[in-house]
C-alpha cells in the first residue's frame, strides 16, 4: 500500500511539473511590434547564404558561419570534443544557430561578451542571443515529466518507495546543460595571439525572412593603465535565405 502510494505522489508531482510552463517560454522572442511575435520560432530548417564571412578591424578578425541542423548533428555527436557527453544537438529547429571564430592579432588584450550580439531581421525585428541558462531551462521545459534537477537528481532507487532510479530521469537535460556550456562563445578576454571558438543561439525567425544582419557588437580593445577600453568594435554580417 505505502509502495503504491509514493508511486502515485511521485505521479501526481511529475505531472504537476510538466503543467507549468517555463518562464522562458513564456518571455517575447524578439525586440519588435507584438503582432510579429505569433511567427516566430515556427522551426524552419534554415539555409542561410553565405555559408562564412569574415572581417577584420583593428587587429581582430572575426568569422562567422550559420550552422545548419546537419552541421550540428555532426558537431555533438564528436566524442573527441564532448567524450562521454557526445550524443544528440541540445538545440531544436526553433533556434538559429552560429558559430564564431575570433582571432585577436592585436598587440593588447580584447574583451568581448556574446550578450551584446543581436540578430535583426528586414521587418525591423531584433533578437537577443540565448544563453546557457534560458537554452537548459527550454529543454527541461520540453520534458514530458517536468521536474526540477534540484529535487530529484540525487534520488536513489527506492527513494520513492519503489525500484526505478529517478535521478537517471534527469540525464537528458544534465546533458544538454554540458554540451550547451562546452560549446557556448563565453564572455571574457582574448589575449594576443589567442584565437577562440564558439556557438551562439537566437531565437528562430520569421518563416518568411529574407535577410538577415548579424551584429557582433560590443568587442572591447586598446585598454588603458585603469584596464579601462578605449574603443568598442561592431562586426556586422549581412545573410540572406537561401532559395
């Protein structure tokens, strides 16, 4: 009788984790008019032209290549770069993906921080990068039996009252959470002669977007005696869809 009660308490507390929604699901995509926001996000498997642009200003050099759903699938499941936690891509069609190299040929130290970096599309819509946290939180969030890693990642078999080990349920989502921050742009330094790589999410656009503008804003240099920047670089990118 107690087993089959604490099976149905773990039931009804699952259950009551997968009826909310998460907070981030909830917040608006993108930075334009209200009646725009219903089209985002549609996951439509993009194909963005060119495959790679790159610039250079003042000693950095910047490039920048849309990475598709194949290109992904590929990347994640290299078990040389993520080891154990090699497996499927923690984003899904609803996130428009790109991945950055940086290489800093300055004679100083760079700072940069992909939370500066917007996406804009030709209807004057503006998207924010999406960070770690946001991209674990949707992935939980999209999990059939709700929960919270908190609570239930240390439960052991029979904690529950019954044999199965609920923290392995957890697994999925401590998994994107590690691939997501491997393979994440962080905000930081780049020294000189230091080139560093990495992923940045937006929210997916409008299915009918046909430019769009990458703007990787706020790169921090020539930094004086009190380590303060005395110039800020923008490296725009202009993609289209491609046909």
């Amino acid at each position: 009788m107690r087993v089959a009660l604490m099976g149905l308490g773990l039931c009804l507390v699952l259950s009551g984790c997968a009826s909310k929604k998460s907070s981030v699901m909830l917040e608006r995509r993108s930075v334009g008019p209200l009646d725009e926001e219903v089209a985002m996000a549609a996951g439509k498997p993009w194909h963005i032209e060119p495959t790679v642009l790159t610039q250079e200003q003042h000693g950095v050099e910047i490039a920048a290549h849309p990475a598709s759903q194949e290109y992904l699938t590929q990347l994640f499941l290299n078990k040389k770069i993520f080891g154990e936690f090699a497996g499927k891509s923690p984003f899904s069609t609803d996130h428009l993906v790109f991945y950055v190299k940086i290489a800093n040929h300055h004679t100083q130290k760079i700072h940069m921080s992909p939370g500066a970096f917007v996406l804009l599309d030709e209807r004057g819509n503006q998207y924010q990068t999406l960070g770690v946290d946001p991209l674990t939180a949707l992935a939980e969030a999209r999990q059939s039996w709700g929960g919270a890693r908190g609570v239930l990642s240390e439960a052991k078999p029979g904690y529950f009252g019954i044999g199965i080990p609920v923290g392995s349920l957890l697994k999925g989502s401590q998994r994107d959470f590690a691939l997501l921050k491997q393979s994440a742009l962080q905000t930081g330094y780049l020294y000189p002669g230091v080139t560093y790589d990495g992923l940045v999410a937006f929210w997916s656009p409008r299915t009918d977007t046909k430019t769009l503008r990458l703007i990787l804003g706020e790169i921090k240099t020539d930094f004086n005696a009190k380590d303060e920047p005395q110039a800020s670089l923008d490296f725009p990118f202009e993609f289209t869809a491609a046909k």
